[in-house]
C-alpha cells in the first residue's frame, strides 16, 4: 500500500520506463493520493479561511512534515491521462480512504505535533468519521488506485 508516483520529479518518464520492460496486456497498479478529495477541498478552504493558522491539523493528517514531498498531484482525469500517453489503459479506478480517525491522534504523538489535543476531541473524531462517509459516498476519498494495462505504442506498431 506505498505511494510512489507523486514522489518522482519525472513521473512521466517513470511510466515510460515501466512501459518499457512490461509486455503487452501486462497489468500495472499505481497507487496515489487524490487531488480531487473532500480531504483536500477541506484543507486548503480552512488553510485559506484561517489565512495560514490552521495547519498543524492537516500536516498530522498528510505528514508534509518529511523529506518525500509530493511532486505532483493528481486526479483520476490526469492521472488517466499521462497513462495514456505513456501507451496503457486504464482498466478501473479505486477510490479509497487512507485516513483512518482512530490512528490521526497517533499521528500527532509520533510527529510530536501540538495537534495532539485537537485530534483527541471527540468531537473532531466523530466530525472527521462523518467527512470520511460522506467522502465515500460522493466519490471524493483521498487515495486513487489505478489499474491499467499496456498497449502496443507506435514504435510496436512498426
């Protein structure tokens, strides 16, 4: 369950290079956060609305605090899209949580974060578990899996 993708300064040439030594109809995974989730419409509406106080909370949830920053971010539609012009399909899309409200607290200690608090209300635990419902219920949670396939590319063509 590792995210990789978003960590490469050229994932499209990532893909190529995958594509590369893969056969044809070979099945690829990709694993990546979702730009496009209820998590991040949240995030960067509090961040904004709280002029950049409120941050603590989120770096817990995302650990931006880390030496893998994300390179990019990515929706279903563009992710799709780079796939495709790295010549696979895209089979099926996913979309997951990975946010789980029980260990968001846990999180906090282990970055010795001041958010601790914060996560350990009740009332933040019990608001972040109805986020994450209606998260799934829209479509909008905050991790993508991708299945695709590769497919002949014009040089295989030839």
């Amino acid at each position: 369950k590792r995210q990789v993708l978003e960590h490469f300064l050229h994932p499209f040439k990532q893909l190529q290079s995958i594509n590369s030594i893969m056969k044809e109809g070979g099945i690829i995974v990709i694993r990546v956060p979702n730009y496009r989730s209820i998590i991040t419409f949240m995030s960067i509406f509090l961040f904004r609305l709280s002029f950049g106080k409120i941050d603590s909370p989120l770096r817990t949830v995302y650990l931006f605090d880390n030496d893998y920053k994300h390179f990019y971010h990515f929706s279903p539609k563009t992710l799709t899209k780079m796939l495709n012009l790295a010549f696979f399909e895209v089979l099926e899309i996913r979309k997951e949580h990975s946010i789980d409200p029980r260990r968001l607290k846990l999180r906090a200690k282990i970055k010795d974060d001041k958010s601790d608090s914060f996560f350990s209300n009740p009332i933040v635990i019990l608001g972040t578990r109805f986020i994450l419902f209606f998260a799934k219920i829209l479509g909008l949670q905050d991790e993508m899996v991708i299945v695709a396939k590769k497919v002949k590319n014009y040089e295989q063509k030839k």
